[in-house]
C-alpha cells in the first residue's frame, strides 16, 4: 500500500473520550481530517458539541454524546451509540483526564484528592478499555490508544503530583497488559505519554506565563507543544500505519525523557 494511504481512515468511526478541549479537540480533528467519523464523549456539553460540529464541517459524520469516565453506565452508552448509530467501533481514545487538583506531597493530600484523579484517570480509562475491546473482539480488529502521560514514566521534579503520576503509570502498564492480552485478537493498544502541550488542563495552567515559561525551559527543545502537535502521533496509532505496532509508549515530549 502507498505509505501516504496508510494513514487514511476513510470509512472508520473513532470515539474520543474528553474530546471537548486540548488532545481531545485535536484527536477528533485529526481523524475526521483523515476520513473517519467521530463520536465525541465528555462532561462539556457546549465544547463537545463544538467539536462534533467540527467534524460535521470536515463533512464526517459526528456525535456529541455526554460522557463522564467515572460513571460505567455513561461509557457503556457511548460505545452502545456508536455501534447503534455509526455502525462500528474501529479505534478508541482514552484521553479524558484531569492535572491533580491539589499539587502537595503525599502526606499532605487527601483521601478524596487522591481518589478523584484515580477515579478519572485511571477507572474512566478501565471503563473506556473495556467497552471499547467489547465492541472490537467479535469484530476481530481495532485500534485502542490511551493517553497517558511523560509523568506515567517517571516522577515529577516540578511539583508534586503523585495521584497523578500514580494514574499515569498505571495506564501505561495496563496498555502494556492489553497489548499482549489482545494481540492475537489483532487489536493493537498503544500508549501516548505527551509531554507539555497547551490544554485547558489545570485549570489554565497553560494560560500561566509562569508555567509556559518554566515548562519550556524545563524541555529541550525549548518551548510546549501546541495541541495540534499530537495529530500525527494519534493517527500514526489509530491508522494502518501502526499494523504491527502494540505495546508500545510513543513519548511526544519535546526530548524532557531523554534527559
Ligand atoms: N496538556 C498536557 O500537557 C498533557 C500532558 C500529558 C498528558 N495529558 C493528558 O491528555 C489528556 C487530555 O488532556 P488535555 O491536556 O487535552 O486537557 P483539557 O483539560 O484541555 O481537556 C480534557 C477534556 O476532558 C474532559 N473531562 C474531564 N473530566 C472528564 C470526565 N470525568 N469525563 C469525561 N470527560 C472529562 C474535559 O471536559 C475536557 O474537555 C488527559 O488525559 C491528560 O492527562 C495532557
């Protein structure tokens, strides 16, 4: 096949969990761009439904549905909406999460802070695997990428985040778990650990020139990415071009990890 065809997805649907903002924008964006239909979750009704229209206007076909990660029943509906209404299941983003709320070393954070990031990063990537392999299995094909973190790999010199690390680490090992659990289903399940892109998460961090300014110089290359800088590593994953890829923790991070 022509290498450029490879990453085409002409007839596919995908589902982005947190697609209203950040990642999650530019994920949708970048697989409607490249032909597939989009079915978007995620507690922000008004940012959802921009992004579906987004892709509506990239003349695929799209769905807004609400969808908060922590709640089973939400997730199962919108994989159930996407066989029902777009007819299959081809990739799946596990990509909603939130930064800790609540930045303090571990013997200062709460029982409540802690189990919040979990519940989120790491329950709501648990419930989106699982309905999303549900669909995938009978079908005996699919692409399933999480979305973890460069602080799923290693811990954070900055501040102290440790349920989110924590989340973060566990994602990739699980990725890692699933990878060999599904690949003789010939479902490939990947990880993306980003480094620091300009989001909305944390509250705005990214909208703190003292942030953007210490997270740049704590990057070699010198400054964060934008969001869209992610479209090629996620097609890369949820495309053909990734056919023998599974397992793995495609770092996107500006060099931070090389250090
Ligand atoms: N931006 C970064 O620097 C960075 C770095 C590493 C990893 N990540 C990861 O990327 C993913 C996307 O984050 P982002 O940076 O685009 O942030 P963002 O805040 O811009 O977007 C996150 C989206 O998830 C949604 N969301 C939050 N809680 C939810 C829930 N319970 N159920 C459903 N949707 C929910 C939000 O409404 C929002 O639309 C997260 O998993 C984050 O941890 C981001």
């Amino acid at each position: 096949m022509n290498a450029l065809e490879l990453f085409r997805l002409d007839g596919k649907t995908a589902v982005i969990t947190g697609a209203g903002s950040g990642l999650g924008y530019a994920i949708a964006e970048a697989m409607a761009e490249a032909g597939a239909d989009v079915v978007c979750g995620d507690i922000n009704k008004a940012l959802n439904e921009a992004t579906a229209a987004r892709v509506s206007a990239l003349g695929r076909k799209s769905l807004a549905l609400h969808c908060d990660v922590t709640c089973e029943s939400d997730v199962v509906n919108l994989f159930q909406q996407a066989r029902d209404q777009l007819g299959t299941v081809d990739i799946a983003f596990a990509n909603a999460g939130i930064a800790d709320p609540m930045p303090v070393p571990l013997h200062e954070t709460t029982t409540e802070n802690w189990n919040r990031v979990l519940d989120i990063n790491l329950q709501g990537v648990y419930y989106t695997c699982r309905e999303a392999l549900k669909h995938m299995v009978p079908r005996g094909e699919g692409k399933l990428i999480n979305i973890a973190s460069m602080w799923g790999l290693r811990g954070s010199p900055f501040m102290p985040i440790p349920s989110y690390t924590a989340s973060k680490g566990a994602v990739v090992n699980l990725t890692r778990e699933l990878a060999l659990e599904y690949a003789p289903h010939n479902i490939q399940v990947n990880a993306i650990c980003p480094g620091f892109f300009r989001t909305r998460l944390g509250d705005g961090g990214y909208e703190n020139p003292n942030f953007v300014a210490m997270a740049a110089q704590a990057t070699p290359m010198g400054r964060i990415a934008e969001a869209d800088e992610i479209k090629g590593t996620a097609l890369y994953l949820a495309s053909k071009a990734s056919s023998f890829t599974t397992g793995a923790v495609l770092v996107s991070d500006g060099g931070c990890l090389a250090r």
